[in-house]
C-alpha cells in the first residue's frame, strides 16, 4: 500500500493547499489512503463539520485531531456521526468520537489509523502506551489489518521516539504531529516500522508554527494580552510523509517526506 | 564567511564522529568556523575538561551548552578558564561562564557565538529576549561583527521560532538545540537570517534522543526507576547546519542541513 | 502599625464579603492600612475599574494583582492610571503598572507594598528574587519605610518559604497569594518577618479553589470542555493575615490568620 | 472511629517527632487507627525498610507514599512483602505495591486508606478519579467497610479540592500530602466527607519546605548546582488531622487539624 499522511492543517492558507494538492497527489502517487490532521483547520483552533466535509471530498480518507479537538464547540456532537474523525485514543472513557479507525480502501485493503496524545508538557490524559497495547491486541499487521498509521499527537521529541520504538514491528508507520514542523529523522526502525518525529504542518512556515509572527512574538517577549492569534496568511507548504507498505507483513519498505509549496525546501517522493 | 553549526553531541558515539569527520569537513566545506553543542559529550550528560579539549583540537572553534551545562561539576570552575565554551546567556547575573564570545577566524573575520535557553516547558531562567536584546545593542551584524551565530536551546517550537523572528536581519543564524531531532524547515526568513527550529543531535539515531531505547522507553511506560540513562552506542549521525554569510553584511546568502553517518539519510552541502 | 492582608477575592461572593466587613476591620483591629489581592474579583477573572473603585471605597489601601491581571482589558489601560494597584514586579520592562507602591497612612506611616510572582508551575516571567532585590535596595526598612509587604504570587510552596526566607529581616510580612487555600504556617521567621504561605481567598469555600464545584470537577475527570467556569455563589470566608509590627525596626511582633464567615473555622485576632 | 493522619515525615527530625508522641497521641486521642505518609522520612528522599519497620513499632498503621515511593531502590522489592505501605493508585498497571489497603483495627473495625496521585505540574500517572472510582466500586463506606481515608498526593490546590468534592459522600476523609504545608480550610463538606488540602508536613518548619533553606533558597536563585539538599534539623512540628466517624454511616463526624512541637501555633483535638 501506498499512504500519505499530512501534518496539522492551519487555517485558509493550509486548507487551501490541502484541497488542491491531494486529488493530484493522490494520482501521481498512486495512494492507497491520504490522512491528514485536522486540528487546526479551523482558523488554528479545531476543526468544523463545514471544513470536515471538504476535507473529504478534497479525497482525504482519515482525519486525527488532537489537544484543539474540542476548540469548535459543534465536533462534540459532529465526530459521533462521522467516523472518518480519530481523536487521541487516551482520551478517558465516556469520551465522544474514537480514537482509532479502520478504512477499507478502494482495492479492498484495510487501514487502521490511532491517535494517541502524549502527556509531556502536555493535558495529562490516559497512558498512550496502555491505549495503543489495547490496539494492538485487538488488531495485527498483515493478519487481521493491512496497515497500521499511529498518529502520536506530542510535544517531546523523547516521548515520540519512545512511541516509535514500542510500535516497532507492529505498525506500519508512526508519524507526530503537533508541533508543527517537520523533522528530517524519516527512517525505518528495526522492527519494519517507518517512523517520523514530526511531519510538520500545512501552513504558511513564514509565522510562528502557523501563526501570524508578530502577535506570536509580542505574546512571548511583553507577557502581557495583545491580539488574539490568527493563522498566517502566506502560501502553504503542505508538509507530510510517504510510506509505501509491504503487502504480506504490513510493515514499511520505504518512507520519504513531503514537503511542496511555500517557504521550505521542495521534496517530492518518486513513484 | 562559512559556517558549520553541529547539534548536541550525545556520548561516545557522537564524539568520535564529531572528531573524525570535523577535519575533513573544515577542509571540504572550506569552513571559517565550527561550533558544536556539547551540553550531552559527557556520556550524556554534561562536558568536561577532558571531552572540550578533545572538541577543540579536532577543529571546533565554539562549543555551547545548554540546561545540561553543569551536570559534570568540574565544568562550575573550569567555564571561566576557557574562554571558547559558552552557556546559555539568560542565566542569572553571577552565573558563571559567559552567555556569547567572539571567535576571530584565520581569516580574521569576527564571529559572535550567543546562546540563550527557552523558558517554555524549561527551567525558567531570565529573559532570552532581553538577553539577545542586550547582546544586539554591543555587537552589530556587519559593522562590529562579521557574523552572529545565535544557538537556542529550547523543547517548544513556538519559542525557538519566536527568537528566529526577533533576530531576523540582526543575526546571520538563528539554529535551535536541545530536542535532539534535526527540523527539515531550514530557510532563510524575510530580513535575511538563516534558521532552522533544530540541527539535530550528534549521536546514534536507533534510540531515545540518543539514549538506550529499551531504558528509555521503559521509563516511560512504567513510571518506576530502571537502570539508569546511558548513550546509545551505534553509529552517529552528525547532524547540523550549514550557513554561507555575505561578507559585508552578515546575513545568510545560503543555508543547508548536513546530516553524515548512521541511519538518517545523508544531506552533504555542495561548495 | 497594624496592616491586614486579605487573599485572593472572588468574583462577587468574595466581593460582597469583602466590602462588608473592611469598615469594621478597620475598626475593630485598629488598622492602619488595608491590603487585598483582586485578581479574581470581576467573575474570577481579572478585575476592572469599577471594582476597583468598590474596594478603594470599602476602605483597602492598596490592591494587588497576579497571573489574572489582564483578564479584563481595561486594566492595560486604567493600572496606569491608579498608583494604589499593584502588579507583579518581575513582569518585564515596559509592562504597564507597577510592581510596588508606597502607601502613606493616616497617621504619616509609609508602607511598601511588593508583589512577586513565583516561576514554579507558572508563566515564567523574569527573576522574582532579582525584583525583590531592586525593592531593598531601593527602600530600607525601619528606615525609609516603616513597613514592607511582600505578596508573592505563586503556586509552589517552596518558592513561596524560599521568598521568605530571602526576605527574613527586610520585609515586615511576607505572605502568599494565588493557591486559595489558607495555610496554618503563620510564624515570624528568625530574623523577624511575619511569613504565612498562602492567605487563603475570600470566596465560597463549597467550590474548587471559588469556581463552582460541579463544572470544575468535571473539567478534571472528563477532559473535554464543559460551561464555562464561573464564581460559586454560597457565602464567602473572608481569609487574611493580620500582622503588627514594631515601629521602630518595622519587623512583625505579631502575626495571626483571620477567617471570617462561610464555612471554614473562624478566626479573628484579638486587639 | 478516631483515626489520625500525619502529613509527610522529613528526616530524622519528622521521624523523632512522630516516633515520640504517637504512642501518647493514640491514647491521649483514644484513637483507632494511624496513618502517615513517608515518602520523605529516608533523609528527605523515599523510605526504607528500616524506618518503615520503626514507624510500625511506633504504633503507626499504614504508611502512605507518593512521587518519592521509589527513591530508595530496596523500596520496589520490600513494597510487596509488607502490605501495610500504600503507594498512588494510579500508577500503571504492573506497578510494585498496592494502592490501597484494608487495616483492620482492634475492635475489629475495617478502613480502607487509598492514595492517589495528582497529575497537575506532577508526573502524568493514569487518572486518579478513574482509580478512586474502582475502589469505591470495591467498597462501600458504612457497608463493606467503617471507613475510608483517601490521601490526595497532589501539588495543585484545585485538583484536590476535586478529588475532595468527587469523593464527598463517599469517603470519611479526603486529605492531602506532598506540598508540606499544612492548610487551614478542615471542614466537613456537604455530602459528609472531612476534608483538608493538606495535612503538612512532619519536620523542621525553618526550612524550605523541610529541607535546610540556606541551600534551597540558593538552588532557585542561582539556578546552578549546590549542595545536595538535605533535610533541616531543628525540633520538627507534626502536622496532621483528627476526625471522628460516625460509626453507621463512616462519615465524619468532626474534622480537627493537629499540629504539635517546633515553630507553628500549637492545636490539639480535645477529645
Ligand atoms: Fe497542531
Ligand atoms: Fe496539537
Ligand atoms: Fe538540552
Ligand atoms: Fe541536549
Ligand atoms: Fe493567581
Ligand atoms: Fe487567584
Ligand atoms: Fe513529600
Ligand atoms: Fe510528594
């Protein structure tokens, strides 16, 4: 299989890079599955039903949120009804949406996509490592699913890698998100696993992690309220990772980053 | 001028890469200057007198530190004898060390080597804003300096972007340490600085941030003291940046990863 | 002289508490001068200028602030405006406010009233230990001034008896703010400053730290955001610190906690 | 039933304290049950099985710990041999030790004592209303068992204001440990449940929070390595809460703080 994931999405400038790039890069790739990170979608804060929905027909399969999951009032009752939508699975129990997914792609292969939110420097949620052993108890690579995406949602370079390694084997890649830049570590472990610390976001890369420069510095530099943080509103680079899969294991043959448009250096997969 | 920036050097494994591939890249790269993070030389923890020597005669010409800077004690005194070390310059009046040096070249260029920590999710040390500030008002890019290095240490990458944008046009690079993990977002912003969020460790890359993965993983999955940290010991992959400086200026004409050795793939800078 | 700090208000429950019994206090305990934390006062966050005005009026001297200080925005404007609010000192240079007032007594007295704000836990703003240095400086005890309130502001105890400690034999009281609950530690330290680590609030203690209970608990357990919080609205415990100092040297001869109404023990020093 | 809880036991100068007046105190107080918190009494850092063994003597019941639990390294393999120590519950499964424990009293009567750790500005353990939430399913006051201390090991004053609230009704007392300070706000809440944030600590008031002030004070000022922080000498003040249990229902009856020797204002329970 062949997947693209693509890192948080922020704003207009993100959404419309998404949307017009992943019906070409579908073809050109030959993607199985596009998953993108939706949590900053909406103007930086969440994600709305409106925007859920052009992601999907943009030709996005799977959307993970994250820490801003509940920024927009409505997904608290949206992510119930769309099942395309996987929030952190640490959420604690009695939560709404899910916190993992299986797709079916078109040539009948089947995809399960987890989130799970680290907690260093972070909301402390449910042990990620506890949720994604229940995943893996419940679903095997190359037996029971076909591929498996572990979004880890998380600030600390340490804890992502520390999830890399405890999915090593059992997943077919595990990519971050939430810090909104990418990182230049794509490998595959060991076990088979592809791995990435970060995948960087969607967004104008002139900002602070997407967001317009100066209000973001002034907040950190006078330490006192100035303007409310809107996203920048400079050309996108969509920032995300290619993994191409074994078809009988399941685990990663090659992974390649994505980086096109924008500010940052230019990297295409060749397929 | 040209410059090589080499991210924290975790443990054995990453100084033995360091001083052996150090000479021939000074050469290769026609380099006026290299300097290293050191803060994790000492298996990992800290620098001593021994390893800075070591650094030294291999061809760096700057060593900086970090939140690791006094976990070896002898480093308390030892700082203010040697004149090429330099820690974070928002640590407290008193401290000792110092928070910048200026490195004359062969060529007689005149390069500023500041450091400052971020406060995000970090101890919380002085102002490095105010800190940079202060160093800004005494040296001046391309009048009474030839080119500024600026190294911010710091786990949020809001942060280290933050002091990309207050430095731009007054520095020749901005380049982030700390989380280990080389950034893919290296560009040069609007005012003419050179920045990347992260150069990325020197060190064996099959691990933790550059620590013993089952130990550190584990420490994380079971919240109860196990053996204590140490390096990884595979091969390093030396990670950094790259900046080529306009020499009346100051600022950056070019910038590049370099990443060389062990598992991540290879970025080499053409000259 | 006899001064009477009351911790944190909270919203209007605190407020009415406050007013109420101020006029008396006076009174009763011979006070010379009337402190109160508001950062909670305007619906547990922040406060404005008709509270302000309130309070003056009720009979406070000077009101000090805290991490809520800009909650409402009218307060970037007015603080400037009204020299008997107090802010953080170790806010950087340039914030609006200040960090320190000196309040002349009816009977000719001079107090000094200080905040700090603790780093542990908090937004890290610069050095407190620094600010609180600047003060002695600048103000002598028994000398220049009668009288030296420090509030620190801060969520650690052990900054908070470290604040103290720096202080002991400069400050007449030192007393903390910001956690909500009052502490039974009320000593005067060896070299003779009144310390008490938290004054506690004056709001409903039948709440989480003044918010009401319900939506507080439920924010902790659910993770997901519910109504916004709000004030509890049962009768309010008006907590505080009373301390009497020597006039001569301005160190404390006595200290005492008072608590009055709602539901905690009562207590109300003697005179 | 009477029973008492002494907050956490600093070095050898809380030890002395407790080890002397528990005896008259379980007399004097006609009580039924001791239970202390330890996870400082190993020279500030952890327990032994020395000291755990001389506290039993003492006529002290259960030990509670806390986020010291393993910084004596024989305390992972003794903590399953002696089933009256109690460390957080919420620890992840596989944990050494238990996270709670039924004593039996000599007149037969059963208490449950639960620790649970808080997670704000703490290490991210599972969720503590998860964990109180499956004891209280295990037992029921006032029907499986007469009683049930729940010790909230906590640094934010709002989450134990939350454990506390989401027990009431449900436990007999709900006190808290770990920020050594003792708090002043006893009260019994509306569902029956004593309360106290914390009980403080058992140890040398002239201190930073127990330990010797000269360093702590310095290690947040200078922000460089010192001495290794070590406990304080002086008399220690016990610090700790009375209550009294209805014994049908096993709610509180009265809540009473204790607080005996060294610096702070004496209070003893009359009984
Ligand atoms: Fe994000
Ligand atoms: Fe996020
Ligand atoms: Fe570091
Ligand atoms: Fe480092
Ligand atoms: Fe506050
Ligand atoms: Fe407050
Ligand atoms: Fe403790
Ligand atoms: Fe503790």
């Amino acid at each position: 299989m062949r997947l693209l994931y693509l890192g948080d999405v922020v704003g207009r400038s993100g959404r419309d890079a998404v949307q017009e790039c992943v019906p070409k890069l579908r073809q050109d790739l030959k993607l199985d599955a596009v998953i993108v990170n939706g949590e900053n979608a909406a103007h930086g804060f969440g994600l709305n039903v409106r925007i859920t929905q052009d992601l999907l027909e943009a030709g996005v399969d799977v959307i993970t949120l994250g820490n801003h999951a509940w920024d927009q009032r409505e997904m608290l009752s949206y992510i119930d009804k769309q099942p395309r939508l996987v929030r952190p699975a640490n959420y604690p129990q009695g939560t709404p949406g899910r916190g993992a997914c299986i797709h079916t792609t078109e040539r009948g292969k089947k995809l399960l996509v987890v989130q799970v939110m680290g907690r260093l420097f972070m909301d402390p949620l449910d042990d990620p490592f506890a949720a994604l052993q229940q995943e893996f108890a419940r679903f095997r690579l190359g037996a029971t699913v076909d591929a498996i995406l572990v979004d880890v949602h998380a600030e600390a370079t340490s804890e992502k890698c520390a999830v890399g390694h405890f999915c090593d084997g059992r997943a077919s890649l595990v990519v971050g998100s939430h810090t909104h830049i990418p990182t230049a570590d794509h490998a595959i472990l060991p076990g088979g696993t592809a791995y990435q610390t970060d995948a960087g976001m969607c967004g104008d890369y002139d900002s602070v992690i997407g967001m317009k420069k100066d209000g973001a510095v002034s907040k950190l530099v006078r330490k006192i309220p100035g303007e409310r943080l809107a996203p920048a509103e400079g050309p996108a680079t969509v920032c995300g990772v290619f993994v191409e899969t074994d078809d009988r294991s399941g685990l990663a043959r090659r992974v390649e980053p994505l980086r096109l448009g924008g500010r940052l250096s230019q990297m295409i997969p060749e397929v």
